[in-house]
C-alpha cells in the first residue's frame, strides 16, 4: 500500500484547487506578488508530484505592477470539461484599505502545459471565484462577496451567477447562496453527487483557526444546510499537530471510485511574534487527506476525526515517481529553472541573460529591494526548514548605487541580503542588509574584497530560524561565516507587517541605483535540502 506524506506541496503552495483528467492530476495553487502566475504541478498516483507549468506568463494575462506584498493572484480555481481547461483567478489590487479592489478573471487552454488564453474578466465581488460544471451545460461562478463598510452586515457571504461560454460574461443576476453575520466562508466550491449540490468552503480565515466547512442542497440556489458541527477538517484546537491552518479544500475522485481533498496547511516553528503567534517561514503549503461519504451523504475525514493527517493511504494505483531534480543549476539551460520566479513583472532581455555568457547567468541592475515595479532577481520557494544555497559571482561595482549577491526575502520589507557592492573608501567589499519590517541594519559592516579575487562565493545556510551567511575568496571549501547568526523566522507569515500570505525565498539579485543597468554575472545557484520532516 501507497502512503502519501503530507505535505505534498512543500513550501508557499497555498489554496489548492485540483483536478483529474483521466489518468493525470493537476493542482494549481496561488502565487500573490511573484511572477509568472499560478503553480500547477502534476501526478499521476497522488504521491509524487512535479511543478510543471505557470500559466499566466503574459503582462496581458497578469499585471501586478505596483501590488502590494501578498497581493496579485488568489485562490485560483482549475476545472476541466469537454477538453477544455478553465482557470479562475482573482488579482488582488488593494486589499489593506478599506476597500478592495478585487477583479476576477477566467483563461483557458486545450492543453495544460501550452498557451492559455487571453483572460475573460468575470466580476470584482471579492476574491476566490470557482466555476461549476452543471449536468445541463450550464455554467456558474460562485464568488465570495468583501463587505468594505464601517458597520459589515455580513461576516461571509457568498452569491452564485450564471456564465456564458459563448458570451464570455456572467449573466443574469448574482443569487446570494450564503450569509452569515457570524461564520466567514470563502474559497468556495460546488459539486454535484446523488441529487446534493455540496457547497465546500473554508472557514474561520487562514490562520490557526483555519478549517473546512461543508453544506448540501437538494437546489443549486440553496437553501443550503451546513454539516453538524460545521467544520469537517480543522487544526485549531490541536497546537501538537504538525499540520496546521488546514483548510480551504478541494475534492477530487480516483479513477477506483476513491475521494481526496486536497487542502492547506503550515508547519510552525516555535518562535513567536509578540502577539503570541507563531511563524511560518515556510508559508502555507498543500496535503491531502482521504475522505469518504457517509450513508447519511455527507463528507467525512477516513480517519474518523477532524484532525489532518501527516500520513495518509494511498490510491489504489501505481506509483510513478519522477526523476529526481539537480542540486545545482549552472545555467547551462536557454531559459530559466522552473523553480524559480521573478517579482511582478515578466523578466526579458533588459532584466537578464543566459546567453551573453554561457554557463552564467547575467543579471542586469534595476529597482531597489523596495520596489514593487522593477526588481532584476529570481528566487525559488523554501520547501524545509534546513537547506543551504550557494553561488559564485562576478561583479566589478564602482559605486555604492551597485550591488549584487545572495537574498533571503520574504517581501518588499523584509529579507537579508548578502551582496557585494563598492565603498567609497575601500572600494569591492561584501556586506550584509538586513530589514525587518523597514527597520534596516548592517550586521557585518563593510569587508574590503582583494583585488585579485575576481569570483566571490557566496553561501547561507539556514536551520529553523537560524540564518547564517559565508563567503569565500578562494573557492567552495574555504568558506568563512560573515556577521551573526540572524533570525530566520522573520522572514515568516504573521512576522511580517505588510504581507503574510505567502512564504520566505532565496535567490539572486543585482541592483543599480544610478539607473544604468550594471550587470552581475552567476556561475551557478545550488539548493540542498536536508531531510525533512
């Protein structure tokens, strides 16, 4: 017997929408501020899964110019019907305001992996739109609905409406299916099974609270009955377990007749903010739970509770393992990793280079680590607890406006970055920034570099919430520690004070503050996990 070991997603992977086609099994997850938009991976046994595609990669597709941290692309929705794929999405323009603006899109393709298509725009109610598939055809959206005013007459409230295939639009009136003054629901989705509409939701927010409501209607437009006890999966009230903020669930049937729901969760560490919260480094990922109905038709966890399991059974089905990915990329490749990503904005060729230099890859200086326009910097998610990142860099700085090196970011206000970069002074040096929620220090100074030593080396290896930095002159086995050891868990939901919906990164970056385009050029990026857990 298979065992899936949750989670399956490591690593920011959040509100998780999936899908079997046949044999294969997609799940898109959201991506917030980083670019291109929307992860999909795939399996086909439930067990091992691989990122394969994301398919908003055009500024016409996804414009996230100027949002803020934790802001873009929500809760995506991935249906599939009549060879056709949908993906709803939701791109957050403002949220920390009083009113959100919230526009909801929908793209499709015939072929996961290919061209998606120019984006239809749905409505802006709120976030979190999903698409049902009726037995007659039809179409519907059904929408969480944000209620900006001072005085809210609704904690959740969600409303179906009919779409058009052929119009492209939504039509008719929106039909309130759910409000409450006291229960919050969002990320919901409808199916259809035995005469039941079942309308799955998460409830109680994304934090340790977090859990997964289900409700049934013999009607498509309710009245819909909630579950007895209402949450059918949640981590609240069990700090011990390893999963938690489990919710905002998705249902999906095996090819034997076997159900899943795939689901969010995060894996805490011990440190905590000064309200008392814990943080998550690694952001909210994805597992996946067993689940079975009941004779009464209702849902149910197969482990007879309400509590995620890290290890659940498997499908009845072959495992299918995929090859194992290289520690080391050296940039030998005519485009970009898959894992990593850029921030807002589509790199092209004013950004960077895999071929003005082979084997390197050629960052060319923009923005500040502030901006929320034009960053030149890839990063790839953190997926374990403890893991170690290296490069080797070429960088020939003559201002102080210049630098480049090896980040740990969270967003736009927090991150540590080693860099080298130029002083006045004592000309090539290495440094270390440090910002936690705009406060910004120099933990180590200003170190001059020798003249001959044309390749830094630079490394961090992180262990929890601990966070340490190395550089060496001379090569990969002579790496020296530079500055303390830092705080890791910063760069976490609930430390950071503007974005906490997403996860913490590591990559390279290269700024010019004099608006030049200096270049830095990299040898390679190694990521070596250890074990986890």
């Amino acid at each position: 017997m298979s065992m899936i070991k949750n989670p399956i997603l490591r690593g920011f992977n959040p509100d998780p929408s999936i899908i079997r086609v046949e044999d294969d099994y997609y799940i898109a997850t959201s991506t917030f501020e980083w670019f291109p938009g929307v992860q999909i991976h795939h399996s086909r046994d439930l067990v091992h899964w691989e990122l394969i595609t994301r398919p908003l990669n055009r500024v016409s597709q996804l414009d996230l110019r100027g949002v803020g941290a934790s802001q873009g692309v929500w809760a995506p929705c991935l249906t599939f019907h009549d060879g056709l794929y949908y993906l709803l999405y939701t791109v957050v323009n403002s949220f920390y305001v009083n009113m959100y603006d919230t526009p909801n899109f929908l793209v499709t393709a015939t072929d996961i992996r290919g061209e998606w298509s120019e984006p239809v725009y749905l409505h802006s109610y709120g976030f979190d739109p999903s698409l049902f598939h009726d037995d007659d055809g039809r179409k519907y959206i059904v929408s969480m609905v944000t209620d900006h005013r001072v005085m809210k007459r609704y904690k959740g409230h969600l409303v179906l409406q009919e779409y058009s295939q052929q119009e492209q639009r939504v039509i008719g009136e929106p039909v309130t299916i759910y409000a409450s003054a006291d229960i919050y629901l969002e990320g919901p989705h409808i199916y259809k099974r035995n005469g039941y509409y079942y309308l799955l939701a998460a409830d109680t927010g994304t934090g340790e609270g977090h859990g997964q409501s289900i409700l049934r209607s013999k009607d498509l437009f309710g009245p819909y009955e909630a579950y007895p006890g209402n949450s059918l999966m949640t981590s609240r009230d069990h700090p011990e377990l390893l999963l938690q903020k489990s919710g905002h669930g998705d249902l999906v049937e095996t090819q034997e007749g076997e159900w899943y729901m795939v689901h969010l969760c995060g894996r805490a560490l011990e440190n905590r903010t000064e309200k008392g919260e814990r943080k998550y480094t690694l952001g909210r990922e994805t597992a996946l739970q067993k689940v079975e109905w009941t004779t009464d038709g209702w849902l149910r966890l197969s482990n007879g509770t309400l509590l995620p399991d890290v290890e659940v059974e498997g499908p009845g089905l072959s495992l299918q393992p995929f090859p194992k990915r290289p520690y080391r990329d050296d940039f030998d490749s005519e485009i970009l990793d898959i894992q990593f990503q850029s921030l807002r904005v589509p790199l092209d060729a004013t950004f960077y280079s895999l071929a003005e230099r082979k084997g390197y890859l050629r960052l060319y200086g923009r923005d500040g680590l502030g901006s929320k326009y034009r960053q030149s910097l890839i990063a790839r998610r953190w997926q374990e607890f403890k893991f170690t990142a290296t490069t080797c860099l070429e960088f020939t700085p003559t201002s102080f406006k210049h630098l480049a090196g090896l980040i740990c970011l969270y967003d736009t206000q927090n991150y540590y970055y080693l860099h080298v970069t130029h002083d006045e002074e004592i000309g090539r040096c290495i440094s270390i920034l440090s910002a936690v929620n705009n406060r910004y220090v120099v933990p180590a100074g200003y170190i001059a570099l020798p003249d001959e030593a044309q390749r830094i080396w630079l490394r961090v290896e992180v262990d929890h919430d601990q966070l340490q930095f190395a550089y060496s002159t001379e090569g990969e086995q002579a790496f020296q520690p530079i500055g303390p050891v830092l705080d890791a868990s910063t760069l976490s939901d609930e430390a950071c004070h503007e974005g906490w919906f997403t996860g913490a990164f590591v990559g390279l970056c290269c700024q010019d503050l004099t608006g030049f385009r200096k270049s830095a050029d990299f040898d390679y990026f190694e990521y070596v996990e250890a074990p986890g857990i």
